[in-house]
C-alpha cells in the first residue's frame, strides 16, 4: 500500500511540475489595443509602443526543419525599428534555451534580431518540405516553406529583443528548460522554487521618460503602460510596518498622474500567495484610492508614531518616527492590475510572499507577540497615544 501511494504521489508532482513557457497569439488585436504584457507561467513579454506601431494579424506561417514542424496563425508585428519607444523585454523565470520563430517584415529586406544580444539576421530563407509526400524532380510544385527556429541560451532574469534595422513580425516565443518545454517531455520540468520572498525595489533616481519598461524578475515583475512620460523614481525616506517592525525605503516610483489607458500598471505573479504593497498618496492633503488585483484601499497619509529610541511619553511626544501601514492583498499565478483612479500615488515596495512562506515579522511576531511599544496613532487628524502589541492591539 505505500508503495502505491509512493507511485501517485510520484505522478502528482510530475504533473504538477510540467509547465509550457510559451507565447503565441490566437487573435487580431489592432494597434494602441494591445495589452501591456503576454505570459506564459511567468515567463513575460513587455512591449514599450510610445506610437502605437505593435498589432498583432492572422498571417500562417511554418517554422521547424526538414523533420519537425509548426504552423502559426497569427503573428505580433513590431511595425518598426527597435527604440526607446518601441521596445521589447523578455522576462524569463529559469535558465534554459530560448526558441523565437520570427521572420523579416519585408522579404525583400534582410533585417537583424538581437536576443539577449546575440544577433540572428532575418533574410526570409527558408526550406521547402513535403509534407504530402509526393514532390519529386519532375514535380517540385506543392511543398511548404518552412523557416528557422532561432535558438539561444538564457539564464534567470530579463532580457531584451531589438529589431535595430526595422520591424521584424514575431509568431512564438517558447523557453525550453532542461527536462523540455512541458509539452510531454521526458522529464518534467523544473519551476522557479515557489518559498522565495521577492521584493520590487527602487534604489536610484530615475528621470521621467527614462525609466526601464519592467522591474523584477523570477516570474514577479512590473510592467509600465506611460505614453505620457509621468511616472519617476526620486529619493524620499519612509517606513512601513507595524508597532513591532518596521522597513525604511529611500526611494518610491510615482505614477505621476490618475491611472488610465496611457498610465497603467500591471504585475505578474508566478504562484499563489500574498503581495504586499508599500505605497502613500502622492498628496497628503488628498486621500487616494489604490485598486490591487480589484481590491481598493484608501491612502489617506495615516500613520503611527513609532518610539525607535525608546523615549516617548504623553510629556514628550515629539521624536519619534511615523510608520505607514502595508497593504496585503492575496494573489494567484497570472497577471493582475494596479489602478489609482482618484489621482497620483507612489509605491515604495511590492513583495510576493509564495503561499506556505515564513516571513522575518512573523518569526519576530512570534517571540515578542506581547511586548508592548509605546506609539503615537495618528489617524483623521486625531492623536492617540498608548502601548500597542505587535498585533496593534493596545496594552492597559
């Protein structure tokens, strides 16, 4: 009896391990409609399309060898060269080879792909295969044209793919890892490890209109919609927790405006879990929604005055440090959105907890869950002052 449990539980995993990285297109999508990103199991496609030049258009086309092939319906168009405002970035979860199928956009003008920087030229060569099985010297009419798989080593991490020379038309994007792409493969495949902690960060000034079209990576990454140039990094100190922990930042992203079609943000989450968002209005007069994954809180500049030093008391209330609350919202695998209807906010930190994961607060929640601070609420204008544990509850 153990041995057949040991045997299903063996096939569980096996199943559960297999995943297809794959990017394809099924449906015509005009340009300026096109969503932000296309994933597959975390691995990410982020397009940068200032102009509205990427569409994507039914067009068959074979790619493979003389032995194996692929036939595609619909193809992504760049529709022009490769640019600031016209850009492709790749995320990929783990390491393996990437395999692109794509052709020139004009058959009578060979034109480079650059991919993780290597450099493949798209010249519309191709071999004619008989897939009928009745081609022959005296009858070479009837063959399909089959073109070139592209193939190149990736590791962990995002990558870029330029078009320097003009617009290339791209119809798959599949990563192959070491055990195969997932589609019945002789071993499964491998996942990113699910009990990492990820955190989206900001560490240097940024100028709006110069700032990378994602950040993150492993599967957790932020995608930037900013056909106006509005969103910025800056420097600004500011801590986030609760009475019994606390996290500085010393830099936010400003969305630099009211969330829209031309400002957006999206956020693609490799597993089920929690993201923690640290985030304040961008004005403290103003309180502004922030709309996570269809889940609206209101950031209205509340705080607690948190005693670092240890010397707070109702006679001396000044000196201690304001500490703003952290949202936490449950996620699954996919893409979600991040709205902020009512005007501009800031994002100091975006972290993904995998289901099952133990953070450091709740390791410290655990040991010092009834020792008391002593803070300062500060909330809709009024002040509090009194003990609180680490669950915000007050202490008598």
């Amino acid at each position: 009896m153990k041995k057949f449990f040991t045997l299903i539980a063996t096939a569980l995993v096996a199943l559960t391990a297999s995943a297809e990285y794959k990017i394809t297109w099924s449906e015509a999508a005009s340009a300026g409609s096109l969503p932000a990103t296309y994933s597959s199991n975390g691995l990410v496609l982020t397009r940068t399309d200032d102009n509205n030049k990427h569409a994507v258009d039914a067009n068959n086309a074979y790619f493979g060898d003389a032995d194996s092939q692929e036939k595609f319906a619909f193809r992504f168009k760049t529709g022009g060269t490769g640019g600031s405002k016209n850009a492709l970035s790749l995320t990929v979860p783990v390491a393996g080879t990437l395999k692109v199928c794509a052709r020139t956009a004009s058959s009578s003008s060979p034109r480079a792909i650059v991919i993780n920087g290597v450099s493949t030229t798209l010249d519309d060569s191709s071999i004619s295969v008989d897939m009928e099985g009745n081609i022959s010297e005296t009858n070479p009419t009837g063959a399909t044209k089959v073109y070139p798989v592209i193939s190149v080593p990736v590791t962990a991490g995002t990558i870029s793919i330029n078009y320097p020379d003009g617009a290339v038309n791209i119809y798959s994007i599949e990563l192959v890892t070491d055990g195969g792409s997932g589609e019945g493969g002789d071993e499964p495949v491998t996942p990113t490890p699910s009990g990492d902690v990820q955190e989206i960060t900001w560490s240097e000034a940024v100028a709006a209109g110069s700032l990378a079209a994602a950040y993150g990576s492993n599967g957790f990454v932020l995608t930037r919609t900013d056909g106006n140039n509005k969103h910025a990094i800056d420097a600004n100190n500011a801590y986030f927790g609760d009475a019994s922990a606390q996290t500085k930042y010393a830099f936010r992203f400003k969305t630099g405006g009211t969330g829209g079609s031309k400002n957006a943000l999206s956020l693609s989450i490799p597993s089920k879990g929690t993201l923690e968002v640290c985030a304040r209005t961008a004005s403290s007069s103003s309180p502004r929604a922030i709309v996570i994954n269809g889940v609206s809180t209101t950031l209205d500049d509340s705080s607690i005055s948190v005693d670092m030093e240890g010397n707070i008391s109702e006679t001396n209330p000044t000196g201690a440090t304001k500490v703003y609350p952290v949202i936490s919202v449950p996620v699954t695998a996919g893409n979600i959105s991040i709205g902020y209807p009512d005007g501009a906010v800031n994002i100091y930190s975006l972290k993904f907890i995998p289901e099952g994961a133990a953070t450091a607060v709740e390791a410290i929640a655990e040991t010092k869950a009834e020792a008391p601070k002593a803070v300062k609420v500060i909330k809709n204008g009024k002040l509090f002052i009194g003990n609180f544990n680490v669950a915000g509850q007050q202490v008598k």
